[in-house]
C-alpha cells in the first residue's frame, strides 16, 4: 500500500510541477519522493541546456512553495530539494535514454549477472522499455534487464 502512495505522490507532483517548471524556461528531468533515515525528501531535478543554477533552483522552489501546499499531496512532514540531476545524471525515463543515445553510461546490477560482473561502463547504442544495449570498453555488444539495474548514469569522465 505504502508503495502505492509514494507513486501517486510522484505522478501528482509531477503533473503540478511540469507546467511550473517548463514556464520558468526549465525542463523537468524527475520528481523523486523517498525516505532517509527517518526523513522523507520530494527531489524536484531540474535541468536545461546551459547547465542549473542556484538561482533556477531558488526560483523553482519559490514557484512550488504555494501550489505544493494547495494540492497537499503528502501525509506528514517532508523537506523539498530542488537541484540539477548533476552530471552523472541517471537516466530514468524514455527520454531521456533517446536524447542520450551513442553516450558513455555506467551500469550498476542489483546482483553480479552470469559473468559475476556487478558494473559495466560503455556506450549506450540502443534501448527499449525493459532493455539498454551498451557497447563495452571491450567492443562486447551487451543487453541488460533495467528492472536488474540500480541505475543507469551518464558517466561524466567519458563526456
């Protein structure tokens, strides 16, 4: 049930936070609700072409304070974090695997798969909804399950 709730919190805020965002010359690049130790956070990631600012961040923090407080989506106490998703930015939705094609990625696997290999870095050469396909520092053409990632990242020192 818990699990539930935490995604129509996500999708709620999303559907508020997308115009709010995009009006401030900004694209949403995911809304995040999870618990730390003892704490909830709502992440807000932002981003655009010339990279995010403390000020975009400031701004959309702003804009959000009042429509977040009328919608109410969230039982008890939480803190708001409005950042850039940074440059070894995971990639999360369909998007932005398609505008990040032919780019490094590092991939991490829940588990070591057959090969006992926990961590691939290499391109990323195609995807779909439950696949990525990368192409090794090796030249191995390699697929990988998304549900058997904990993340797919742009790997920054290869950009």
């Amino acid at each position: 049930m818990a699990e539930k709730k935490r995604i129509n919190t996500v999708d709620a805020v999303t559907k508020l936070a997308q115009p709010i965002v995009e009006g401030l010359g900004l694209s949403l690049w995911d809304v995040r609700f999870v618990k730390e130790g003892a704490s909830w956070y709502l992440r807000i990631l932002i981003d655009k072409p010339d990279g995010v600012t403390i000020e975009d961040c400031e701004n959309v923090t702003r804009a959000l304070d009042q429509p977040l407080d009328d919608l109410d989506p969230i039982d008890g106490s939480y803190c708001l974090e409005v950042s850039s998703p940074g440059i070894e930015r995971e990639l999360v939705k369909e998007e932005h695997f398609d505008a990040f094609l032919g780019a490094p990625v590092m991939i991490r696997l829940i588990r070591p798969d057959d090969s006992g290999e926990r961590e691939y870095k290499g391109t990323l050469t195609a995807h779909d909804k439950e696949t990525v396909s990368v192409s090794l520092e090796n030249g191995e053409q390699k697929d990988i399950k998304k549900k058997d990632t904990v993340y797919i990242k742009l790997d920054d020192f290869n950009i």
